[in-house]
C-alpha cells in the first residue's frame, strides 16, 4: 500500500515546491500504464513456407500491387552511405600484430602467455588471441578487447531457411562456381535462392515473408563483411515489421519487431561508436532506397519508424544501464566564530 506524503511548509519556499514536485513525478511514474508488450514477428522461413511461393495466385497480386511502389525510383545521393561504408572499413582493420611483439612498445616475446597484464617493457596490458580478419594469432592491446569481439560478432555465420536442403545447396554452389569461374561459399549459395523467392514473396502479398528475406539478405552481407549494406537491410526489416507487415496482404498487424534484428542493428553501430541517435540520415537513405512499397500504405511513416527506433535503444540502455540513486549527505552546519 502506497501511503500519502504530508508536506509540512517549511521557511524555505522553494525547497518546499521542489519537495512537492518530486513527489508528484515519481507518483506520475507509479501510475503510468504499463506499455503493450506486442508478440514478436517471427523471423525465420521454413522450406514448408517456400513451396506455397510456388503457387500462382492472380487474386493475391492484384491486392499486393496496390501496396506496391507505383511511382520511378528516384535518384539518392549516396553520400552517407559512402561515409557510413567508411566507417565500417576504419572499425574492422586489423588489430595487433603477428610478429610476437608488445602492440605498445615492440619488445618481443618468444612465447606470450595468454593475458599478459604488465609487459616487461613497457608494464602496459595485452593479450593473445586470434583475429577475423585472417585467423592469424595475434597480441592485441587490452583496449581493443571490445573491438575485437565486436567485429568476431558481426561475421558470426549467416543464418539459414529453417530446414534447407544442404545438399540441393551445395549444388548450386557448385554450378556458380563452373558458370563464373570463382569460388562461392555455401552461404553464397542460400543467397541466391533467397533472392529468388524474394520477389515471389513481394508479389504474392506475403509481406511477412518478405520481410524475413530482407533478413536473411541482411544476414549474407554481414558475413560477406559488407557491412553498411547489412544495416541498410536491418533497418528495412525494422520498417517493415514495425508496421506490421503480415502474409494476409495487409500492413497493420499487432505484432512487435523481432529482437534478432535490434541485437543486429546494436552489434553493427558498436563496432563502429556511432549512436542510433546519429543514424537519422541514414535510416532514411536505407528505407527510401530499399522500399518497395509507397509510403501512405503504410501505418508508420519513415520518421515515425525512426523515432520508435530511437525509443528502443533507450529503453534498452535504461534497462541495461539503470540510474544510480546517490543520496545527499545532509550538509554539515557552518560555524561562525563569534568575537
């Protein structure tokens, strides 16, 4: 039970409205109705999903084509996504060196252990440990520690169609390889059988599905290491599934964005210390080069989109971080010596 607080007037007027005022924000708060917790979309496709795509249905396209971007793409200038590109490229060199040198002074060690947290030259931390770049073990400064593990996060293996076929996969694999005479990998492959349903998907109306192979697009270029095009994907399937892209050739549904995509979204723009706060531009230059649906269909509009993402990573870093209460020592009593 919640008791009333009885404010006595004190000398001080102003202390007394601050007194008052606090009470009454952190009442506002104990009142505040709790948001909807919406269900999350799922993200991933099973094979089962992709035998309907196969299926010719003229009713369903003649609805799609309403939702559907009627209008010439317009010419973007792709100036910050060249910058955003760069900054990926300056996050993702590689860090220490393979030559059994200190990174800080250059003093050599014939064997290094594992953590050396005072170097015999310098008295400066480093570790070994082995680099994505190349695979090469390498001893890194202790200050690069959440780089290095960043950037292992952000080439972790794609993700796969629920169920694939890897045999059928490795075929085509295969076949890319004789037709373009260069190596492909598996991953390679998934992505080009993605992008063949993914138009299927966009015209049948499966608006859901779409969005789940815009992931799984996402998901290709962030193993390929193109990372700038990967966050123009995430933040396309956030749009998407934000206003509530469902498989009934509607937008609107109740539905939340899946957490797999703000976790991507999070790894990617830590890598590089940028805040999403900082993105703004380039949320809108990834949603109106990627959309291919015209924007007065859809419940949320690219900057409302952006704001509910802002509002996200907020409310995640309040959750992660949350505020230290410091209470005030009482001010200790002045005496003035008296003559």
């Amino acid at each position: 039970m919640l008791k009333l607080l009885k404010i006595k007037k004190t000398k001080n007027s102003k202390e007394t409205e601050a007194i008052v005022e606090a009470v009454e924000e952190v009442a506002e708060e104990l009142h505040e109705e709790p948001k909807e917790v919406l269900p999350q979309i799922k993200l991933f496709i099973s094979v089962d999903q992709l035998a309907a795509l196969n299926e010719a249905d003229a009713d369903r396209e003649m609805h799609a084509r309403m939702f559907l971007n009627s209008k010439e793409p317009k010419q973007l200038d792709s100036t910050v996504y060249d910058e955003m590109k760069l900054k990926f490229e300056k996050a993702f060199l590689k860090l220490g060196n393979a030559n059994r040198q200190c990174p800080h002074c250059k003093r050599e060690y014939n064997s290094a252990p594992a953590e050396v947290k005072k170097c015999l030259g310098c008295g400066r931390a480093f570790f070994k440990t082995k680099r994505p770049q190349d695979g090469q073990t390498v001893l890194v400064r202790e200050e690069n520690r959440d780089l290095l593990a960043l950037q292992w996060e952000n080439i972790k293996k794609a993700e796969l169609i629920e169920r694939v076929n890897l045999d059928e996969l490795e075929k085509v694999r295969l076949k890319l390889e004789q037709r373009d005479n260069k190596r492909y990998s598996l991953y390679n492959a998934h992505f080009n059988l993605v992008r063949q349903y993914t138009a299927k998907a966009l015209l049948s109306g499966r608006f859901r599905l779409y969005s789940s192979f815009i992931y799984y697009m996402a998901e290709h270029d962030r193993y390929e290491r193109d990372f700038a095009k990967a966050l123009m994907y995430y933040f396309y399937v956030y749009y998407l599934q934000l206003n509530g892209a469902s498989n009934s050739v509607v937008f609107g549904d109740k539905v939340g964005v899946n957490v797999r995509v703000i976790k991507r979204i999070t790894s990617l723009l830590e890598m590089i210390d940028v805040s999403v706060l900082s993105c703004k531009e380039f949320f809108h230059y990834a949603i109106e080069k990627t959309t291919a649906f015209e924007y007065e269909n859809l419940p949320y509009s690219i900057e409302e989109t952006f704001a509910h993402l802002v509002d996200t990573f907020v409310e995640e870093d309040r959750r992660k971080n949350p505020p230290v209460v410091v209470e005030e020592k009482p001010k200790a009593k002045s005496f003035r010596l008296q003559k």
